[in-house]
C-alpha cells in the first residue's frame, strides 16, 4: 500500500521528530517503480537511528522482497566528520570512537 496507517505516522513522527534526516533509494519495485529507501535520523549527540528499521519492527512497514526490486547503484560512503578513519575494506568503513 501507499498509505501510511496513523499508527505508523504516530511512530514516524516520534522518531524523527527535531533531527535530521537521510533518506536513500535502495531499488524500484520492478511493476509499479514504488521506491524501496533507507532512512536514518540524527540527533544533536550524532547518534544514529534507522526508521526504516523501527518501522519493520513495530510490524508498521513490510519489508522488500528482493525479487521484485531493481536494485540503484550503490549510495556513495558520505564523508566522516571529525571522526578518525582507521580502514576501510570492501563496502565496509572502520572508524574510531
């Protein structure tokens, strides 16, 4: 469906409610091109949620199924701020505390 039950906007709005938000296209449904996104909110501390995934957890979204999705490239590694890079391999980015 394309519309959100009140309960799921009730969440939505709890969570991302005075931070900033990151919204990224993972893939297209392949019948009807709905996109399938990641989102993740900030807080002033920095710290880091993912919506989508409280969300799913709350049994308020259903999650893809990747046989109907066409897939986007790859979103780029956003750049690290004040933070100290220690390696990366892969997709995957190591970073110090």
């Amino acid at each position: 469906t394309t519309k959100w039950s009140d309960e799921a906007l009730k969440l939505f709005q709890t969570l991302t409610q005075g931070r900033m938000l990151e919204c990224y296209v993972v893939g297209y449904h392949i019948e009807d091109s709905r996109p399938f996104v990641e989102i993740f909110a900030t807080d002033e501390n920095n710290r880091v949620d993912r919506i989508d995934s409280a969300l799913l957890d709350a049994n308020l979204a259903k999650a893809w199924d990747p046989s109907k999705v066409r897939p986007v490239l790859p979103r780029p590694v956003p750049p690290l701020s004040n933070t100290r890079l220690l390696g990366r391999t892969g997709n995957e980015v190591f970073v110090a505390e």
